[in-house]
C-alpha cells in the first residue's frame, strides 16, 4: 500500500519510519503540503492519504482525491470536523480516525496549563532568566478546594477530572449531554445545564468535541454567566470559542486567565514557523497581547507515548 504522508514534520516522519520501517507492504511518501483541493493531485498513484487535524478534507479536496484512485483517509488525530464524511461515503473513500491517543497527555497538559495560569510560572520564568526575583505580580491561587467545571467528559475530561479532584482536592464539576457512567468513580459530579456550570466554576476546561451543537459553546452569553475572574482552559478544539466573544470578555476584564492550546483560525499558522513574519490574523495578535492570555502550538497530544 502506498500513503501519502500530508503535513509531514521530522518526528512525522521519524516516528513512523521507526514503526513501520522494515515493512515491505508499506510505503510512505512525507509531504511537507497540507491536504487540499490543489495539494490532494500529489496523492496521485497513492491508495491512501494520511492527513492531520488541520488539513481541509472538503468535498473539494475528497473528490480531487478520489480521481487520484485514493481509497483511503487516515487521520492521525481523534477530531474528525474538518473532513466531509457525507461526501467521503458516497465517494467510498474510507475514513478512520485516531480513537484516543493518550487522553493521559491531553489531560496532564490541561491541567499543566490550569496550573501555570493559578501560579504564573510563564510569568515567572522569563523574569528570573533576567535576573528578576521579585514577587510583584506573580501572586496565585490554590487549586485546593476550588470549584473546577468540565466541558464534556470524554476519555480526556475524565482524566483531567481525576487529577484535579484526587490529586488536587478539587470540588470538580461537569455538563455533558452524555454523562459517564463512571465519572463518580473519578470525583466528577455532573450539573443538570450548563448554565449551573459556568455559575459555579471558579475554573473551566473544555473538552468536548467540535460539532455544529458545540461551536462557540463559549460564547458572549455564556461568558456573561460565568464568575468574575474565571480561569478557562481550551484544550481541546479551537471553534469551540467565539473568538469576538472572548476578546471582549478579556478587555471587559472578565477573566482571571485564560489558556489555549488551540484557536479557531489555527490553520493559518499552528505546526509553522512565523517568527519572522507579520501574523496578519488580528484577532490572533490581539489574544497574544493580552497579559492574561497563555496561548500554545496544539502540543497537548505531543507526548513521547502518544507518538
């Protein structure tokens, strides 16, 4: 079988050239290109393409790859939004995603960030890289007895919910449309509407996926029900946020802080190098000017193991 490799990086590449490397059956061919309409003509006399969270595998893109013979699309992450499945069935083109890669690693960073926002360790540490030990500005907040409010509660949010609640004696909280059954066992205890969520939580972590029902669940109505100074934490899927929304929550100081590991326009530039361009993504420059604001590259799922 023959893959086309889309948004490949060097630990793409490596990671899967040490798992498959001696196989005879398969073979590989890394694309630095993110999958398009345009891009999918690479994938000519390939039987699969293997794409990522950010790659476009719209009709477009899927009937461009169906006249190249692609029979298969595997995506190498468990959110699937960015693919048309309605129009990949009627192509035949299969399409897999990745189930649950290391929730562990999602939710440890979850809660990495929670801390890093409660402690200011992102402020702390360039400080003291410059000489700079003095305290002014780095006052935190215990975790201990906080009331901490899930978003979903998935493989993720269960363990994010876990950690928090038996590492941390976290009163921990939860909405889900689909409660689990074990979430008791995890120190989750589940809130009727989301409404009780957001006016309870002193601290909140997204993790639920991104479909048409759940886009900007966090919106400017739900951000005005939310406590003064709430810490919100989005690990999870960038769309989930109203961009708009949270920009003026943050100039109305709304927020005690705020975490992303990802954002709703992300494609344009996450997995690449801009240091040394113009980010023409105003709202983008405007989140990464807000002191309160801690944004990272879609690392969370970037563990040794889950690779």
């Amino acid at each position: 079988m023959k893959i086309a490799f889309y948004s490949a990086h060097k630990y793409d590449s490596n990671s899967f050239k040490a798992a498959y490397g001696d196989a005879t059956d398969i073979e590989f061919t890394f694309l630095e290109s993110r999958l398009n309409a345009k891009s999918a003509l690479l994938a000519k006399g390939h039987d699969a393409v293997c794409c990522f969270v950010n790659d476009d595998a719209s009709a477009e893109a899927l009937e461009a790859l169906h006249e190249q013979g692609v029979k298969f699309l595997a995506l190498r992450c468990a959110g699937y939004n960015n693919v048309d499945l309605k129009k990949a069935k009627e192509l035949g083109i299969v399409v897999t995603n990745v189930p649950a890669y290391s929730p562990d690693a999602v939710a440890e960073f979850a809660v990495g960030m929670i801390l890093t926002l409660s402690r200011k360790y992102h402020k702390a540490y360039p400080r003291v890289r410059d000489g700079n030990f003095l305290l002014d500005g780095l006052l935190g907040q215990n975790i201990n007895g906080k009331t901490v409010g899930l978003i979903g509660t998935g493989k993720i949010g269960l363990i994010t919910g876990r950690i928090l609640a038996h590492g941390f004696l976290a009163k921990v909280i939860a909405y889900d449309p689909y409660p689990a059954k074990d979430a008791a066992n995890y120190g989750i205890t589940y809130v009727e509407k989301l409404d009780d969520l957001l006016s309870q939580a002193d601290i909140i972590s997204i993790h639920c996926p991104l479909l048409p029902s759940t886009k900007h669940i966090i919106n400017e109505e739900t951000i005005s029900k939310m406590k003064p100074g709430v810490i919100l934490v989005n690990t999870s899927r960038g769309g989930l946020i109203d961009t708009n929304a949270l920009i003026k929550g943050l100039k109305a100081d709304k927020f005690g802080a705020v975490g992303m590991d990802v954002y709703e326009k992300e494609s344009e530039y996450f997995f690449e190098d801009s240091s040394e361009k113009v980010i023409q993504d105003d709202q983008l420059s405007r989140l990464l000017s807000f002191h309160k604001v801690f944004i990272s590259g879609h690392q969370a799922f970037f563990t040794e193991e889950a690779s």
